[in-house]
C-alpha cells in the first residue's frame, strides 16, 4: 500500500481476533488467523488487491492455527498449530490445497517457522527450559533435522536475506547471529550477540516482534513509546532539559 492511499480493511467485522499477519513474498496476500471468540483459529488469506478472503485451513475444535512465514515463491505457508499443551510446524500448500505437518514431537513445543530465502529450508524453534533451540529441516520435508547452537536462550529465528546466517534472540533484548552454510554440507558458525538495539523482544511462546529489510542491512523492531522519543545519537535513554524556558515561551507568544 503507498503511502498516499486510504487504508482499507482486510478482514471482516465480527471475525474475532484478527492479528499476526504475514505478507506474501508477492506481496499480493495477506495471511492472517481469525474466528469467533478472543482467540484466532483458523488461517484466511486476504488479497491485498481486491480485498477478498480465501479461507485456508480447518483446525479441528480447540486448535489454533498461527502463520509464520511464506515461502519466496508466495505457494506454502508455514504456520504454528497450537493444541492442548503442545505446538507443531505445519505448511499449507496453495497449489495442493492441503496442509501437512512439517516438524512435530510428541508433547514438544515447536514453532516459528521462517523459510530461507531460496525456499529450500525451513528454520524453527524448539521452546524449552532452561534454553531453548534453533532447528534447520530441508523443504520439501525431509526426516533430517540440524540444530543449530546454542546461545542462552536461543529463539524466533530469522534468516538474512542472502541465507548465509541465521538471527535469533538471546534473551530479554539480547539478540545474536551465526552463519550458515548448506552446501556441501550444513555447518554453523559460532554465535555472536549483538550490541543491545532496544527492541522489545517475546518470550519463546510469542510471535516474534523483529524483522529485517530486504536490504539486509537494516532491522524493523518494537520499542517502548518512551525511549522512541528519548533515546539520542548514543542509543541510551536520556533526560532532555530545557533551558531558559520562560524567555522562549515569551518571545513566541508575547504577553499583552
């Protein structure tokens, strides 16, 4: 959508919570969860040209479907299915029309899938405690599966636009990389955590909050209202005082 143009829903009114959504790398669909209730369900994918709704999938009672990520071709989608006390990594297949379960281990908590961006690999987290672990699998599905190292507490990945490192979370507000090489063979290299950027980061559980632009150079993050307006060229918060305050005031708006 350009800058200048009226925003328009994409969603129906009286769908429930309609939120987490994920653009297609075409940027022609718009994947996001909804259904009655405080809680998403299934997964719709709404045309960012016309406007339209496709529904998607069809989660059996109490299952909660969640999107992750597209893969460069806008023809899968990889989602988060959340039931009982347990999460899998599914995808959804637009020119098959089916979903399929992509990683799941019995009573494991498996999620945020993000695709690399040659659509050939899947990366996905394993959320546990104390630490939690990055995972790479082959797409199309293969029974292999490669962890990556371990940094604290290693979640919600994301590749680099050229695919050759991985970015994670560490922490709170702690953030790390590690290159990534699959050819002949997948090797990773040693994490190395970043300088402290500010942003709000989630709890494994979460949908991430963090994302990096095509350039590869720049990153897109939350951060709290206040530092937004107090952080300066140092990137640490600061108190702003105003001299002379008075003296201004009159002299831009004179007394009469």
């Amino acid at each position: 959508m350009s800058g200048d143009a009226a925003p328009r829903r994409l969603t129906l009114p009286g769908t429930g919570s309609n939120r987490y959504p994920i653009w297609s790398a075409d940027s022609q669909r718009v994947a996001v969860p909804v259904g009655s209730g405080r809680r998403p369900r299934y997964l719709v994918a709404a045309s960012g040209r016309n406007g339209a709704a496709e529904r998607l999938t069809r989660p059996d009672k109490g299952v909660e479907h969640i999107p992750d990520s597209w893969s460069p071709d806008s023809q899968t989608l990889s989602f988060t299915e959340a039931k009982n006390n347990s999460t899998e990594v599914w995808t959804y297949s637009l020119r098959d029309r089916k979903a399929s379960v992509f990683a799941a281990t019995r009573g494991a908590s498996l999620s945020n899938s993000v695709f690399s961006s040659d659509g050939h690999w899947v990366a996905y987290q394993l959320s546990a405690q104390p630490n939690s672990r990055v995972y790479l699998r082959p797409f199309p599905r293969t029974e292999t599966e490669f962890v990556a190292p371990v940094d604290a507490d290693t979640h919600h990945p994301l590749w680099s636009p050229d695919g050759k490192e991985l970015f994670y979370v560490a922490g709170p507000s702690l953030a790390g990389s590690m290159s990534v090489s699959v050819q002949p063979n997948v090797r990773f290299g040693s994490p190395v955590r970043a300088p402290r950027s500010g942003f709000i980061t989630a709890v494994p559980a979460s949908v991430r909050t963090y994302d990096i632009l095509p350039d590869g150079q720049r990153f897109l993050g939350v951060a709290p209202a206040a530092m937004s307006q107090t952080v300066g060229s140092a990137g640490r918060a600061q108190i702003q005082v105003v001299l002379n305050w008075f003296t201004e005031l009159q002299q831009r708006v004179p007394a009469k």
